[in-house]
C-alpha cells in the first residue's frame, strides 16, 4: 500500500490531486505542425510512502540475478525478467515462485539476456537484447514464435518499447564518420516496427554520450554512462521521452506528436570528477594488466584531461508503471534515499514524490501495483510488489478511489 506521508492533510490531497501550483503561464510552440504545452511541475506534489507490500520473494526461495524488468500479469502473477539467469520468473500472488520460463542458449525460447517483457491478453513477450530478438509465449508459457529485430541503414536496432498494437519501438544510432578524438553525441533514430509491415521513422533523438580516443592506425570508442542518456517509456496510449541531460518529460502520442513538456523540479547538481575516477578505476579494474595497451589507453582517456561537464544529468532512471512513469532523480553525495517522482501521463503533471533506499529499482507495474527490485548489502536481490495510492487497500477510505494520487 501507498500512503500519503502527513505534512497535509490527507483531505487536501484528495480536493487537490495533481494541481500546477505556480504555473505562470502555458508556452505555446509549434513543433512539426503541432502546438505543444509547455507544463511546469508542481515542487508540492505529495510525498507518499510505500506500507505493507502486497507480497515480497524471499531471495533463498527465489534466486534472482540481474532484473531487469517486470510485468503484472492477469490474476495478480508478476512476471520478472531475470537476467542473469537468463529465464523469466513466473510469481504467484503471494509471492512464491511458479515456474520459469526459458533457459541460457539461443533456441525457441531460450535467452542470452531478457531485458524488457510486455503482455497482450494472456501473451507474454520478451525481449532479449544480445540475440536482437523478441520471443513470444502462449498462455500456457510455452514459446511460440520469435522474431529477429530489423537493421536499419545496416546497423542493429535496440528494442525500447512495446505497444499494445502488437508492434515495437526500436532505436539505430546513427554511424560517426573522421571523428577526432573527443566526446561523441549519440543521435538515433526512433522506428516504429509493425508485425506486418515496413518500419516507419518517427523521430530523431540526442540519446547519450561517448568518448572517441583516436590513435594513429586504430581508434577505440569508450561508453560514458555517467554522462546520462536519453529514456524513452510506452506509457498510456503514447510515450514518455526523457531528453537527454535536461529536466523537460516530453509527452507524445502514439505517432510520436509532441503534446505536451513538463519541466520537472529538480535542482541541477554540480558534477564531481569522482564519478569519472570510479568509472575508470572499474575500467581498469576489468582489464587487470597494467602493463596492456588498453590499460593505458583507459588511464588516459579518464584522466585529468577527460572533458567535465558543469552539471550532472537529472534523471538517473525510469519504470512505466501502468498508465504513470516513475522517475529517479540524481543525488547529491551518498544518500540512502532516491527520490522518485510519479509522472500522471494522462494529466501531464507529476502526481507524487517516493523515497526509496538508493539500492532499489522500480522495475513496472500496473495502476493498482508497482514493483520494486531490492538489494540488500549482499547483493541479493527481491521483488516487492506494492500497491499503488487510492486503491482499495488504502488505510483511510478517503483515498480508495482508484488511482487517486497518480492518474486522477
């Protein structure tokens, strides 16, 4: 259960769901024909607390490795992409594991990695990034058909979302060509990849960041995930586009028209060269020789004379949990707290703030539950599944209407 933390009353939460306070006014832009709404979103929304959970897995019952994802299923069932373990976990109601689903290889049904689920009716989908496929399961979970995801100008594609009309969202990072040594800005194009038809571009999109170290016959490409990156989330009938290092949510619909922007209300954190330190320290870390040409060629890429930006990205992270998408915001030192903010996709504002421990992810979810991946200092990882504000598990009765808080 969600319950509002009490610095108001719970009646004011329930007379003022979701209100802009401060707006000073609605920004008119035209953007590929289309007007959209510039939002700025209320600094009071509603800090709210998860309570009971509906059920948590006991990691010695249910081993998992590397989650990645999660999905409800009908009849309360959750299930979870596990990773590591190269397998979908079915989960009862309670919590218990039901059974699994796939096993490490590359046959009908079988993973690498399994990186992101979606349903349709009683269909389970799941989408495994190293094999670049999606595989497709019956009610009964058993595997019925899979299917490669397209190249697009030559170059695989990333699966970003599912749609409800049985087709996937998909990226391609454009190619660089004579890149100097520097910072790269990674644009890709987004492509809607129907079951029965060609893909169709919808949008070009600054995505992420990377380090080009060229050298006088090679040149070696470096991912800087401290750097941020772009999020894209199916949320609703549409989709949430978190732009890259920038506090505005775009919301657009299901052709990928802009509607509307909230500009979320984060402070900008000064970026700390520590974070490049211990990105490289585990870059050298990974390769263990000292006397290899990789470790120097990292040693140099990451050291004093690596580019620091002034600010730090402001999201972190991001789940779609039923018709909302939740996002982390980036801290400031070594809290044991993140702050998650509840974007209502349907009313264009954020709804309510969650504290969660810095160690847990929220994973998916529906409008009635959320689900949370905690690690503890082990390492070992559980599901929690809890339910969403104003439902019928709510303690007071004002709030029991569904979705109060998130999508009303």
């Amino acid at each position: 259960m969600l319950r509002p933390i009490l610095k108001r009353s719970r009646a004011s939460v329930l007379m003022r769901p979701g209100i802009l306070r401060g707006l000073s006014h609605l920004l008119s832009a035209a953007l590929a024909g289309a007007t959209a709404e510039m939002l700025h979103a209320q600094t009071t929304a509603p800090l709210i607390e998860l309570g009971p959970p509906r059920f948590r897995t006991n990691a010695d019952e249910v081993e998992l490795h590397r989650v990645r994802h999660a999905v409800v299923l009908a009849g309360g069932r959750v299930a979870v992409a596990d990773a590591g373990n190269h397998r979908v976990v079915i989960l009862t109601p309670q919590g218990r594991a039901e059974r699994t689903v796939g096993r490490l290889g590359s046959g009908p049904g079988d993973f690498r990695s399994v990186d992101l689920l979606s349903t349709r009716g009683d269909t389970l989908f799941a989408y495994d990034a190293m094999l670049a496929r999606v595989s497709k399961f019956d009610g009964k979970l058993r595997a019925i058909h899979s299917a490669q995801l397209p190249l697009h100008e030559g170059r695989p594609t990333t699966l970003r979302a599912f749609t409800d009309g049985g087709s996937v969202v998909v990226t391609s990072t454009a190619a660089h060509f004579r890149q100097p040594t520097g910072l790269l800005l990674n644009r890709v194009t987004v492509l809607s990849v129907p079951s029965d038809s060609p893909p169709r571009i919808l949008s070009t999109v600054d995505w992420s960041y990377s380090y080009h170290y060229a050298e006088r016959t090679s040149s070696t490409t470096y991912a800087v995930p401290f750097l941020g990156n772009a999020f894209l989330f199916r949320s609703g009938d549409g989709f949430t586009l978190v732009k890259l290092a920038s506090n505005d949510v775009e919301i657009r619909d299901s052709s990928f028209k802009l509607l509307g922007i909230i500009s979320v209300p984060a402070r900008r954190l000064s970026f700390d060269r520590s974070h490049i330190d211990g990105y490289r320290d585990s870059l050298l870390k990974r390769i263990g020789n000292a006397a290899s040409p990789a470790y120097a060629r990292v040693a140099t890429v990451f050291g004093p004379s690596f580019p620091v930006p002034r600010d730090r990205p402001v999201i972190t992270d991001g789940a779609s949990v039923g018709r909302a998408v939740w996002l982390r915001l980036a801290v400031a030192g070594q809290p044991e707290m993140s702050e998650w903010l509840i974007v209502s996709t349907p009313r264009r504002v954020v709804s309510a703030r969650v504290l969660l421990p810095r160690s847990s992810r929220v994973l998916g979810g529906s409008d009635d539950v959320v689900v949370v991946l905690e690690r503890d200092d082990s390492g070992a990882e559980t599901i929690c599944c809890d339910f969403q504000p104003g439902w019928p598990q709510a303690a007071n009765p004002l709030l029991r209407g569904p979705g109060l808080l998130v999508i009303n």
